[in-house]
C-alpha cells in the first residue's frame, strides 16, 4: 500500500521541512487538502501553495479540492504542478466535464466520495478515472475518528474494478493510523492518506513506517 501524508496537519510555518522529512521516510504521495470554506467549514490554501511546494519534492502531488464548482479552479492546480487532481462527486453538477477537464490537462484524475454517498453514483464514471477517493471521515477537519462501514465501499469497487477490467487505484482519507489501516489493507486499498497520526506524532518517519508495517501484517 501507498503512504499519502496529509499536510493538512504539518507545520505550515514550517511546511519545506515537513514536506522533506515525509519523503525521506519513502511516503510515494502527498496529500494536499485544498479547503474554501464552502464546501467544507474549513479553509486551507490554495494554488499558490502547491507551486511553491513543487520544487522542494519529486513524491506525487495529490490534490484533493475540497472546494464547491472546481471546475472553476482546476486549471491553476494544473499549472501548480498537480500530479493526482481529486474533485468529489458532491461537489459540482459538472463531475464529468471537471474529471474530463483534468484528463485533458495530462493530470491523473480522481473522483472522491463522502461517507453519506454510495458508490452506485459514480457508475457512469469509473471507467475515465485513475483513482477513486473514499472518504473515511466526514472531510474538513484532521484527526476525526475513522468510518468502519465505509469499507463495505472499497470492497464493492474492488468487484467493480475487477468485473469491468477498469484501472483506478483505490484511496481512503480519514482517520487513518495503525489499527484502521489493517482494515483498509483487508478491504484492498491502493494509497492510505494520514494527517494527524503522521504530523501530530514527535517523530513522523517513524509512524510511516509503522503505517507501512501495519498495512503488511
Ligand atoms: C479531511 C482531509 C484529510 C485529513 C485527514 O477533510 O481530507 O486529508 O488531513 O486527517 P487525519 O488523517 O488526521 O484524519
Ligand atoms: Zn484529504
């Protein structure tokens, strides 16, 4: 499994050096929870963030726009130097223009759901994207307590996947540390984003690993 560090919860005053320590200790992606106080009751940055990050890493910059109509902003993320460009399904009544807009751009293309929605929705979908991001937590806020039930979601995309010959790799969000990550390894995630049980802890290198460890078990 992949190890997606949330810098949600780093040190922003501080993010470079955060940023290198994560990829040091071998974390394959970086989480970048893009926040306007819209969508979700909280604000993060934006893509001026993502630009000025982009020449102190080479891990994979995985963009999850928390953000109402992000077709509207889809194009600065790309010029930011995205890798992964995650737009939920809640959030626009134009989710195949916007997954279609990212894919056109030469970005990996993510559709992302919240615990409330199921995934009988993304049917028209699943076939154009390269990751899907089930949210294990309500999004907007680091260090809430993880879902169980939303693993019955992971597996059903893990039959859908293998029934239609589709691509995408599997993501989860929220409330990810030691325990709940053996559950996401069972059900068969592809990438476990962390926050807080990264950043929060004295030294993160060492809870990647254990994340790493634990996801093997
Ligand atoms: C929540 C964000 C997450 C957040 C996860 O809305 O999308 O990426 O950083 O934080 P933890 O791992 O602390 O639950
Ligand atoms: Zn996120």
């Amino acid at each position: 499994m992949k190890i997606a560090p949330s810098i949600l919860s780093a040190n922003f005053a501080e993010l470079a050096k955060d940023v290198q320590v994560v990829e040091e200790a071998g974390a394959e992606y970086l989480h970048i929870d893009i926040m306007d106080g819209h969508f979700v009751p909280n604000l993060t940055f934006g893509a001026k963030l993502v630009k000025d990050l982009r020449p102190y890493s080479k891990m994979v910059f995985d963009c999850h726009l928390m953000v109402d109509n992000p077709e509207e902003v889809i194009p600065d993320y790309v010029d930011a130097g995205a890798d992964i460009i995650g737009v939920h399904y809640e959030a626009t009544p134009h989710l195949h223009r916007a997954l279609d807009m990212i894919k056109k751009a030469g970005v990996k293309a993510e559709v992302v759901i919240n615990p409330g929605t199921p995934v009988s929705v993304l049917s028209e979908v699943l076939g154009m994207v390269d990751q899907v991001l089930v949210m294990t937590v309500d999004p907007g806020f680091g260090g809430q307590k993880f879902l169980p039930e939303t693993m019955d979601k992971v597996r059903e995309l893990v039959r859908i996947r293998e029934e239609k010959g589709y691509t995408y790799e599997i993501e989860v969000d929220g409330g990810v540390k030691d325990h709940t990550i053996k559950d996401c390894a069972a059900a068969g995630v592809d990438v476990a984003v962390a926050g807080s049980y990264v950043f929060d802890a004295e030294n993160p290198a060492e809870k990647i690993d254990t994340l790493r460890l634990s996801a093997n078990e």
